[in-house]
C-alpha cells in the first residue's frame, strides 16, 4: 500500500504497480466469485474478470431480461449461470451487484448460505451502512468488503476493452479470515480498476449519494435544464442552446479538465472566456452551496436511503420510474440533443 498526499492530506491507495494482475490471480487462485446480478454494474465486472482470467460464475433469475443478456454475454446456463441460490451454494465469494432494493428482498437467501470463511463483496455502501432499515446484517465469521468503481458499469467495461482502468474505492467492513484486505485489492485490480483508494463503508455511500444527486447528475441535468431554458426564452434556436449548453461542455471542455484539471480547461480558452468563468464561479458556487448542505444532511439522517428503498420496493416502481425517465427523454432540450449528436462528424458518412 502507497501513500499519496494531496495538498497536505495523505490517503492510503493501491496501484497495479504494487499489486499487478498476476499477483490478483494468485491470491484467488483458489476461489470462485459468484457476480450476484447482471443489471448495472453485473456485466462489466463479470466479464472483465472473466477475461482476466478469475474463475466467475453468475447468479441471476430467470426468465428475466437480464439472464438473456448473460447468455448472450457468452455465460453459459449450467457451467457458468445459475439460478441465485445455486451461484451463493458454489461460490467461496459472492459480489452482491444487485440493487439496493433487491438486495434487501433476496438477502434471507443469500444470508442462509454465507458460511464461515466466504466473502461477501458489495460495490455499494448501502445496505451495511443503513443496515437498521434494510435488515442486512452479516454474520460474523465471513469477510465483508467493497470495491466500488468511480462510474458505470458500462464505463468500466468500455474503459477495460480500451487498455485502461477505472479509479475505485475499497473497504474492509469485516475481516473474519485475516485475508480480507488481499481478497479485496485482488478483486479491485480484477474488476478493472486503475488505482484504489480507502474509503469505509459509510463514507463511500454518503459521497455516492451525495455525487448521484449533486454534480454527476441531478445538480448537472438542473443546470442544464435552467441554462438551455433561458437561451430558448430569449429566443435562441434549439441547437444554439443546446449547443452551448451540452455538447460543447460534454465534447471540448470536459475532456480538457479529465485530461489536466479545471485550469488547463481555462487556460485553453479564450481571455474573454477566461474572465466571465472566473467572475461568475463564486456567485454560482454560493448560490448552491446551501442546497448541497440540504443534500448531504438528507443522505447523512438517511431520509435519502429510506425514500429510495420506499419508492424502490413499489411493485410498479419500474412502470413510475419509466414516466419520469420518458418525461427527461422527451423534453424538447433532449431532444435537440439526439439531433445534434446524429450530426457529429463521427455519426456522418463522408464521401
């Protein structure tokens, strides 16, 4: 384990330097990992560990949508997919990549076959940390860890298949066997991983709950939606709006701030762009600094953890959370959107 400081502040992470691929596949050389689920983040942890070389299987219902994907994904029913309680009989670590509110109704199956010395891996904070309202409570004698990769599942597997690796957090909740923290570093790198940084259980899901409804993506689509709004009331065009409010942050400047950071970004644009950023970054900083304060205080008392197991556990919360979904996709500024996106040089025959 290294130390990097940042700015004074010094954290604990892991890099592949210090545990290469090979020594992850030592260390479970002798396990079977169980991927319980096959909906977010299911299909790019299984298949980058697959194709790393880890003996995986998959635990998945069936008839669903979700195990046609499995088996259109290569696994196969009865070598390598099973039914959920057949995946938690044969494997020695079980990553339990279901959602939160599934998590909570099939863990009685799941808790029945968590014998002394297996794993139980989560990519998610919540059920442990809010374990007096979901029920999830592990017994003592198994090891309960977390890696948690810093976006989508999607991302995870498109960023493997490209030769690259991305950022995860890991935690040690329970350390029964003494192997925890190898078994969890060994499954970080497998998953694809670029480097590891130590969180807790606690904290990984206060700041993902936090980031979900802040800048990765309620605060930004609010932003949006207030920017492209005004643009269109003044009288601009769709693609003027759209334009100056989505693609060109999405397609120029974002990709400028991942490469070196925000001020690379500014120092690459113009003066008079410079200056408006560096006059206004404050007001917009204070304007939404308390509702950040309201966020945080709301996932910290766990009001945000019990609306979403509330609204989550619904029967018909796939039918509601579609309305709402289809409400975003056919706003007029989405929309645009997928015109503009189909007029990228890229999306375009060139004779």
């Amino acid at each position: 384990m290294a130390k990097l400081n940042f700015g004074g502040v010094e954290e604990n992470v892991v890099t592949r330097d210090e545990f290469p691929l090979e020594k992850a596949l030592e260390t479970l050389k002798d396990e079977t990992i169980a991927i319980i689920g096959y909906g977010v983040q299911g299909p790019g942890q299984s298949l980058n560990l697959r194709d790393n070389g880890f003996n995986v299987i998959i635990g998945q219902r069936s008839p669903s949508a979700s195990w046609d994907k499995a088996v259109a994904d290569g696994w196969v029913p009865g070598e390598t997919l099973f039914s959920i309680e057949e995946a938690v009989q044969k494997a020695s670590i079980i990553q339990y990549l279901l959602s939160d509110a599934a998590q909570i109704s099939q863990w009685p199956l799941i808790k029945k076959h968590l014998t002394p010395g297996k794993a139980l891996y989560f990519s998610h904070g919540f059920g442990i940390t809010y374990k007096d309202r979901t029920g999830i409570i592990p017994p003592a004698d198994v090891d309960v860890i977390l890696v948690a990769p810093k976006g989508s599942g999607t991302s995870l597997r498109r960023m493997f298949l490209a030769g690259r690796g991305l950022n995860s957090s890991y935690a040690i909740f329970q350390d029964a066997t003494g192997r925890a923290f190898e078994r969890v570093v060994a499954l970080g790198i497998g998953v694809g991983s670029g480097y590891l940084f130590e969180t807790t259980f606690k904290r990984e899901v206060y700041s993902d709950l936090t980031g979900e409804r802040g800048t990765l993506m309620g605060a930004i689509q609010g932003i949006f939606e207030a920017q492209y709004n005004v643009l269109r009331k003044r009288g601009h065009s769709p693609s003027e709006a759209f334009n100056e409010t989505v693609e060109e942050l999405t397609q120029s400047l974002m990709p400028l701030v991942a490469e070196n950071g925000m001020d690379w970004m500014y120092a690459n644009c113009s003066t008079t762009a410079q200056r408006g950023a560096l006059d206004w970054k404050d007001k917009f900083r204070d304007a939404v600094a308390p509702v950040f304060e309201d966020l945080y205080e709301s996932v910290a008392t766990g009001n945000e953890a019990q609306r979403s197991i509330d609204s989550n556990s619904q029967p018909d919360y796939r039918e509601k959370l579609q309305v709402e979904l289809d409400e975003l996709h056919n706003s007029e500024m989405w929309r645009a959107g997928k015109t503009v996106r189909s007029l990228r040089p890229e999306n375009q025959a060139i004779d």
